[in-house]
C-alpha cells in the first residue's frame, strides 16, 4: 500500500473512531465524556440506538483498499453567492452553510446548527476530507448568534476551533447531546454548554424551544471513544412553525420516524441528509440515500423537505452531482413534484 492510501486509511479511521482491543478494554473501565445513571440507551459506558454495531476496523480496511468505484469530487466546486443575513427575522429564514451545517433564524433568534468553517472535515489540518466551496456565509457576515446546536461529536458536525470563535464572539448558549459538553469545555472551558438527553425540551426564548430526540447514528472523535457521547436530532418549534433537523442517521427499517412523525409532527419542514451513502454495504447503517430520505420526509409528515451532507466535503465514493441527481429520480419514482424536496447548495435560503 502506498503513502497516501496509507494516510487515506488512517485519517478515516480517526475520523469515523473505530472499535480495537485497545478501545474495548477501555470502555470497559471508564467513559471519558460522561458518567450518568444507566438507561434504556446508555449501559453505563456507551450509548446505543438500539441496533448491534456491524463495522468495524476490517470492514474500513476492507472499503478503502480494494478496488471500488470512487467518483473524485472536483477540487473546487462553485456555489452559489454567500448569503448576507439579515440581523433578526421574526419568521423563519434558513441558510445553508455547506455540508452539515446551517444558520437558523427563526422568532427573532439566530441559532447555528453544526456549524463547520474548517477547511478539513477531520482531527489533521493535513489530511482527511477538504472543503470544495467556501461557506454559504462568511464568517464575519454571521449575524449576532445566540444559540449552537450540536447533533454529535464527528469531526464534519463538531468543529471546535469554530465553536471557539463564535464564542470568543458572541458566547452563545451551546446545547448538545449528553457528553459531547466534555469535549467542548476541554477546549472552551467558560462554554456555555448544556449537555441533554433524548426527549428534552429546551426552551430558547418564549418563543421557540428544541427538542432532542432519537437518531440512527453514533459517536466518535476517535479510536477509542466509540458511542461515549450521544448522539440526537432536533424538534425545533416556534409559535408559527415546527421543523425536524437531522444532522445525520441511517434508515434501518424507518420505524423511528414513523414514531416521531406520530408524536412531533406534522413538520412544516424537514431538513435531512441525502449524501455520504456510497458504498451501501459500508454506509448503510449510519447514513441513508436519498431514496430513504424521501420516505423519511413522508414518514415524518412533513410538508417540505430541504437535503443537505453533500457538495461540500467527499466523505464516500459516490460523486458530488449523485446526491441532488439520486433525489430527483426518487421523487419522481414516488410521484412527488421535484420543489417538495430540494437539494440544498451552500448560500441558499428557505423562508417560511
């Protein structure tokens, strides 16, 4: 194997934080994140979604050292012109900031969602998964932010040099999963985080709350920390409007959102991932197609949906136009006009 497939292999690994002996003796003795009362999803170490865990370290070395069908993504690939957000909105205007990560303005608050401006989505600034277009708002062009919302400690969800500088900023209120706090004030020690569990309720303002609910996904920084922190998606609702985030989640056999459709919903909206699919073998678990998104879309009763987790930055094989290209033929297969659910490209806003 070559240097830079080598490379390749390692920065995945700690990007994705794979299970070893090493990590297995670990867990056994202590969780460096949290330590709480046992639950329903938490032993006591780990957390879990209720499905057993299938890949591990072979399965990475398997995926990226046999000979696959990759599209490369181009080295650069233009989006459209940032965006300049007004201060306040007293509706709901929301901006996609490529990949995973978005500005939400909504009953006069701005919040970020997973918000990422490094120019890797990995723990190397050498290595691991490179922006292919600037953000969909530039950094100085945020609008004063009064709350980040954080779905789960992966490395294209979790920026910490980011949350650095929109607290040295603005010191906004950080809400999380459980755990996910630890590794925030490690770097942010006078963070304002709050670290919750599923089915919470948080209120924001007299105005708008979230709630963290249940997710197909899991955790990791590295390769020893599998599933310490929780991992969640969030309920967002306003006076006016009700939307369902998901930063990221597998399909499985989409029972849990016709559970949470039935107890959340109808959405307005629905914001979902579309990309890092490809190889289904691989991927499957943790990250659903578009076909699967648009049954996500329907299970949660939503009336719109927005797709975002592609275009930004390659974390799989399949090539940058697949996603938004896989989505039209799904609404179409399903008998759904194209503007129900749209691809979202860095810069483009949705208003309620």
């Amino acid at each position: 194997m070559n240097r830079r497939k080598l490379l390749s292999v390692l920065g995945i690994t700690a990007l994705v934080g794979l299970p070893s002996m090493a990590w297995a003796a670990l867990s056994r003795s202590r969780n460096p994140y949290y330590r709480g009362p046992v639950s329903a999803h938490f032993d006591g170490v780990s957390f879990s979604d209720g499905r057993p865990v299938t890949k591990g370290l072979a399965d990475v070395w398997k995926w990226q050292t046999s000979k696959r069908q990759r599209e490369a993504f181009p080295p650069h690939y233009p989006a459209p012109p940032q965006d300049k957000p007004p201060a306040r909105v007293e509706g709901a205007r929301i901006v996609h900031l490529g990949h995973a990560s978005f500005l939400y303005q909504v009953a006069g608050l701005n919040l970020l969602v997973d918000p990422v401006y490094a120019q890797r989505a990995s723990p190397f600034s050498f290595i691991g998964p490179k922006r292919v277009n600037e953000p969909g708002i530039a950094f100085a062009d945020l609008p004063p932010i009064d709350v980040v919302l954080i779905t789960h400690n992966h490395y294209d969800h979790l920026d910490i040099e980011t949350l650095a500088r929109i607290h040295q900023r603005d010191r906004p209120r950080m809400i999380m999963p459980l755990g996910n706090d630890t590794i925030v004030k490690a770097r942010i020690p006078d963070a304002r985080t709050e670290a919750h569990d599923w089915k919470a309720r948080v209120a924001l303002s007299d105005a708008v709350a979230v709630t963290l609910v249940p997710t197909y996904h899991w955790s990791a920084r590295g390769a020893f920390d599998r599933r310490m922190a929780l991992w969640c998606s969030y309920v967002i609702e306003t006076r006016e409007t009700k939307i369902f985030h998901v930063g990221d989640t597998g399909y499985h056999d989409g029972s849990l959102y016709e559970v949470l459709g039935a107890e959340y919903g109808p959405f307005r909206l629905a914001v979902l991932p579309i990309g890092a699919y490809e190889p289904r073998w691989f991927m499957s678990d943790n990250h659903m197609n578009p076909e699967e998104a648009v049954k996500v879309m329907l299970a949660l009763k939503a009336e719109q949906a927005l797709g975002h987790h592609w275009g930004t930055f390659q974390l799989t094989d399949e090539g940058i136009e697949r996603p938004p290209e896989a989505l039209k033929q799904a609404l179409d297969q399903a008998g759904l006009p194209q503007e129900r659910f749209t691809p979202l490209r860095p810069g483009l806003s949705w208003t309620a």
